[in-house]
C-alpha cells in the first residue's frame, strides 16, 4: 500500500470507527494520545526496515549524565517564565543545538528558561548550560502506575479487520496511555514549581502530556515546526469531524518555517505562524568546481533502500570522480559503524553522523539525493539538484515534483542521465524564512 493512499484510508478509518469518543474509566479520550504510535507502526509495516543496530553507546556517559540530570532537576527551585522541550543534535563547536528553537531560546535571558532536553549523546554536551536531560521524565514513567481501564481490544479488533494486523498488543497500548498520565502529572509538578508562563517545544506532534498539563494550568504553547508537515503527516492532520473539548491534544501556536508549510492541513484550534529560521534560511554558497559531490540523505526506515541504491550506483560506474557524502539521519548515529562497514571497499564514500549539517554538505555538493527528507526543500532553496528514490514515502514531495530541478529515479542505472542534466537557476524558490523577532514579540 503506498505511503499517501494508506495516510488517507487511515483518516476515514478513524472517522468512521468514531475512535475519538473512545474513553477510558477516568474519561480521558484516548485516541490522539495513541494514532501517531499506531498509524507510523502500521505504514512502515508496509515500507523497508533500517538495519538493526550495530554499534554500542558509551554506556558510562550516558549513566553519569543521567545521574547529573536527575541531579539538577531535583535541585533546581528557579522560577522560570519559560519551558522549553528541546530535541538538540546539531553540533556548533563541539556543542549540541536545537536548530529548529536556538533563535527563540536565545532570545530570552537564560536565567528565565528551564531547558528539558530530550536527545543524549555521550560524546557531546548541550550548548545550552544548565539544560537537563529527559531522564526524570524517563523515570517517572517507569515508576508512575495510573488508574486507567479500557478494553484496548476493541481497538485492536478494529485495526486487525480494516488493515490485515494492528501491530500492537493490550498492553502495548495500555503503556503508551500509562505514559500520558505519568506526562501530565510529572509535567504538572513542573510548571508549577517553576511558575512557567510559556512552553515551547521542538517534537513530532506527539507530547501530548506537555499539552494537556499546560492547558489545565492555562499555559500557552508553541511548537517549532520539525521537518516536512505536509497532508501526509498524521500527527497534524485530523478527520473533518466536531470535536469535543480536550479530545484533542495540540498546541495552541505552531511556529513555521514559512508561510510554505501547514497549507492544506486540518487542525482543530491551532494557530500557525511564519515565524522564520535562520538556520535553515541561511545563504549557501554557489556551485563551483569543489562542489561537485553528492550528498545521500538517509534515515531508519529507509537506510536499507538507499544503501542498495548506492552500492548499485558505485558498482555500474555512474559515481566514477565524485565524492558521496552517505548522511545518517539522528536515529542511525549508533549505526554508523554499520554504514562504515558497508562502504568500507569505496573511499569515494564519506558516513556522516553529526559532523556537518545538511547546510554544510550543501556547500560541497551539487546533488542532494534521498526518499523523504526536509532536505531536498533546503537543497531547492540553495539551487542544487534533488533525486529522489521512487520508493517508501516519496509521494510526500508531490508538491515539488513539477520543479525542473527534481528528478525521480527507479533504479541505479538512472542515475548518471539525472547527474548530468544541468541545474535550472530559474527553478530557485523560498521554503525558509528569515527569522521574524516581530512574530515572536507578538506572544511575549
């Protein structure tokens, strides 16, 4: 089933079944908090598989880094008008960044802010001083035993008719509920002990605690746009139904990249605003002689696919002279030795992690060559050429299929006719705005 067509049977599936009136014995309505889980295990039940994991953290650094934070959140008392929930795994000297909240949090004293970070590396420390990892949250959970009931069979029974399997279990998603209300205590407490006038948050639409904690205290809240957002997006897409109050847990503002994104999407209650990125927005230089090569955009699940596209590529011969830049998406850092081993017999072939950005490879390649990618709309907006890979989720960029510097490709024997077709100046356009203070003065 291709990925658009199953995102669109999936919405009528929930409208039909009514699975947003579905509630639980405390009369919290369940469904939002788990048809992202359930809609992504079902697709990719369609899709290629990623690789399983090859290599091994640093279990020492990660343990003492959690101790730390476990630390510092159990002494930290400021009063704090700001919450941010950051996702930070962009390295500027040798320090982690949220690329998509840097300006916003650096707009505030950071005194005002209390920084939740939700990404651990053991090589690298946040850029922000004084951010605390997600472990308490991670903890709470675990210990956190809810009172919740419901005969998640029903909801199981349901999925197994329409889709052939749900994938998931009672107790599965009986967890993942449990979970929600461990969020929305552990986050209560927070915001209250901090006083937090304002939560920011950089996520895929699915911390759904964050939201219902700061809704009950009557907290605004702001989510950064994180990646493509387009009509195949469950997390910010739902059913033309009425809902009632609280079935939905969404933030009040969605702060975009530009008034690009979010055309076409149906969220109950949620304000968009273009607030702009300079990360993303930033010039990339134009292409010269040194900036022949061509970067691979990977991700988990479909690193598989474009490793076999790769390894077919360099073997007929259409990669002869240039370098390839093979860059893993965060969730396959710790398979990079994997990737390694893989590209090991082609030195031509460089595994990136998190040594450069996207923008950086810009600007030492011509090509940008992926599946699904936020990628290919920076590489567009810096002039490059995009191939894309006909397979998995690729239709999630029909809406640049029509620019003439967008090819797609089947198999590795295209490859070097699309390598050699010239770049079309006149095909450049704006997916990122410039960061807009005057947006962000508007709810401070």
């Amino acid at each position: 089933m291709e990925n658009l067509e199953f995102y669109r049977d999936f919405l009528a599936f929930e409208k039909e079944q009514s699975l947003f009136d579905l509630q639980d014995n405390q009369g919290t309505y369940i469904w939002d908090i788990i048809r992202f889980d359930i809609y992504i295990n079902l697709m990719w039940n369609f899709e290629a598989k990623a690789p399983k994991k090859r290599a091994y953290l640093d279990t020492a650094k990660l343990f003492k880094k959690k101790l730390l934070s476990l630390l510092r959140y159990a002494t930290d008392t400021r009063i704090t008008e700001n919450f941010f929930f950051l996702t930070s795994r962009n390295n500027r000297n040798g320090k982690l960044f949220d690329q998509n909240a840097i300006a916003v949090v650096e707009s505030f004293d950071p005194s005002s802010s209390f920084i939740l970070e939700s990404y651990l590396a053991p090589e690298h420390d946040p850029l922000i001083a004084g951010s605390v990892y997600s472990f308490p949250q991670e903890l709470f959970r675990r210990t956190y035993r809810g009172k919740s009931v419901f005969n998640y069979n029903l909801i199981i029974d349901q999925l197994t008719s329409r889709f052939g399997s749900s994938r998931f279990d009672e107790a599965r998603l009986a967890g993942m509920v449990n979970n929600y209300y461990a969020d929305l205590r552990f986050f209560t407490r927070l915001f209250n002990r901090h006083q937090v006038k304002r939560v920011f948050v950089t996520q895929n639409g699915i911390q759904k605690g964050i939201f219902a904690a700061a809704k009950a205290l009557n907290i605004p809240t702001f989510e950064f746009q994180h990646g493509i957002v387009d009509g195949g997006h469950i997390a910010y897409n739902y059913p033309h139904v009425e809902f009632k109050k609280q079935q939905l847990q969404l933030p009040d503002v969605i702060f975009s990249l530009s008034p690009f994104w979010y055309k076409d999407l149906h969220m109950p209650g949620v304000s968009v605003r273009p607030l702009g990125n300079d990360y993303f927005s930033k010039p990339i230089a134009s292409i010269s002689e040194s900036t022949k090569a061509l970067t691979i955009v990977s991700a988990d699940v479909f690193g598989l696919a474009l490793t076999d596209f790769l390894l077919a590529a360099l073997k007929n011969g259409s990669l002869e002279g240039r370098t390839v830049y093979f860059k893993l998406h965060p969730n396959q850092f710790v398979e990079k030795d994997y990737f390694l081993k893989v590209f090991k017999d082609y030195p031509q072939v460089q595994v990136i992690s998190n040594e450069y950005a996207i923008s950086d490879l810009l600007d030492r390649s011509e090509v940008i060559l992926t599946i699904q990618s936020t990628a290919v709309y920076e590489a567009l907006q810096a002039g490059r050429k995009v191939i894309l890979l006909m397979e998995s989720s690729y239709e999630r960029h029909n809406d640049i299929f029509s620019n003439g510097n967008v090819y797609l490709l089947k198999h590795a024997e295209q490859l070097r006719e699309a390598l050699s077709q010239a770049i079309d100046p006149e095909q450049k356009v704006e997916f990122f705005s410039k960061f807009n203070t005057r947006v962000l003065q508007e709810f401070i």
